[in-house]
C-alpha cells in the first residue's frame, strides 16, 4: 500500500470484494449482486471454490480452539478477519475463556461497520479497519495496545489473505510476516494459509480474473512452495503444511472437494 494512502469508508456496491465474495460462499446475506456475479464467473473455470471456502471456515475455527484449548493462547491478532459470520474467532476463544482478547484487522468498510456492530457489547474484542500490510499502525493502534500485550505470547491469523496481496520485497507476505515475527515473543503463534494451485492456467486465470474484478485489489494465486517459505525459521505444528481440511479434523466427515484445481493451503507455526 501507498504510505500515506487513506482507506476509503464508503462501501462500493459496484465492484466486488474479497470479502464480500466469502461471505456469499460461506452462505451469508452481507454481499451484493456484484459480488455473486463475480462468483458465477469464477466458478465456471474453479468450481470447487464454495466447498474450499467451508473448509477454510472450518480450519479456521479448530485452529482457534486448539491454540486456545491446547496451548493456552488468549490473544488473537486476525488479519483480513472477512465479514462476521457464525463462530467467530472470538466467540470460540472466548468458549475457552471468557477473558480472551481478540483484535479484527480489515480494509473493507463494510467488515468495520458490520463487525463494530457485532461487537458493540464486548469489551474483549475490537474491529480496525487497516491494510494487513500496515504493520506499524495495526501494532500501534489504540484498541491494539488496549488489548494485546505484546510482552505475551499473541497467535496472529493470516488465514486465506494473502493471495490479495501481491509480491513486494517491503510489503509482499513474505515482508509482512517477517514484520510481525520481529514483534513476537517466543510463544508466539502464526497461522497462514492462501490459495494455491500448481496448475500454471489455473493460476494465472484466477489472478487475472480476480484482479480485473476487484479492480487491483488482488495479489496472485501461488504455490505450496511459496507458503512453505514464510514459515522459514518456526516451529511448525502437526501435522505440518496441508490442504486446510486435512488439518487436525474433528472428524472424518467433512466436505471434499470434487476437484482440486486449487486448495486452500497452510498450517500453524510457533515462534521459538
């Protein structure tokens, strides 16, 4: 992002977004008519892409219970969080302990005021609206420092984010990550997951298709070997990088993906 640059607090409902295109997958009603249009196209070439999306959802929420349930997080730091939906980040930490704090991080003017609204009676939880690749200001801002002690372990969430971000040497993931580690104590977790394919086509239609829509507002699809280099130096957690429904499942009955063109891919890390 430009330094500088201001994000915009009017909700555009003439051109998709990332958000809003999740929230249509994952059932929910905060989308608009563009935003499932924009759905239609994409499925036509990825049609798995709702199943992937469940099971990001999934992921997502056992990461949150392990981490807090199993290894005692009570901070979580939630970037490019998505619209609110049902089972969020804090409802489930929070199940484990009520004291638990979490911080949403989104761009998108629509997650702000959707998600102040959800949250409005509890003092624990917070939305700011920010680019993920605005380390400093997300570290600094009022209600980050007003719930995350740094000086104790945080589990930060980039889950299914940074394929909207594209490759830079100061602000690709890879830069982005290393920014946040700096800022852990040892502890300390990091969940990241994205969009891969190793289907060269399927890759660069995706990139452009969603880059074209969003209007710029897209990084690219990657590889698994991509992912596997942010969490260079960690302490990877079983069972490892994996297509997300493969991690950890509750059970065995989960929804499979009728084709893999691409997946969701990742795990969680902790920092030595």
């Amino acid at each position: 992002m430009e330094p500088g640059k201001r994000l915009s607090t009017k909700i555009d409902a003439t051109v998709p977004t990332a958000a809003r295109m999740y929230d249509h997958y994952l059932g929910g009603k905060d989308n608009y008519a563009v935003d499932r249009a924009a759905c239609e196209e994409l499925d036509k070439v990825v049609p798995s892409t709702r199943v992937l999306a469940l099971n990001n959802r999934r992921f997502l929420q056992r990461v949150v219970g392990r981490l807090a349930g199993e290894y005692g997080m009570r901070q979580f730091l939630d970037h490019g969080s998505g619209l609110p939906t049902q089972n969020n980040v804090h409802q489930v930490a929070q199940r484990v302990d009520p004291e638990s704090r979490v911080v949403y991080v989104d761009n998108d003017p629509m997650v702000l005021v959707h998600g102040r609204a959800l949250l409005d009676q509890n003092d624990r939880t917070a939305v700011i609206q920010a680019d993920l690749r605005e380390t400093e200001e997300i570290f600094s801002h009022p209600d980050t420092k007003r719930l995350i002690d740094f000086s104790q372990p945080v589990a930060v969430l980039f889950n299914s984010v940074f394929h909207c971000i594209p490759d830079s040497e100061s602000d690709g993931p890879l830069a982005v990550v290393r920014r946040v580690t700096e800022r852990l104590v040892p502890g300390s977790c990091l969940v990241m997951c994205q969009l891969v394919s190793e289907d060269a086509e399927v890759r660069d239609f995706v990139t452009s298709f969603m880059d074209q829509a969003t209007q710029g507002h897209w990084g690219r699809v990657r590889q698994e070997k991509d992912v596997a280099e942010w969490f260079d130096g960690m302490e990877i957690l079983e069972p490892g990088l994996v297509e997300v429904s493969t991690w950890r499942p509750d059970n065995e009955v989960v929804p499979r993906q009728a084709t893999l063109e691409w997946i969701e891919f990742g795990g969680v890390a902790r920092i030595r």
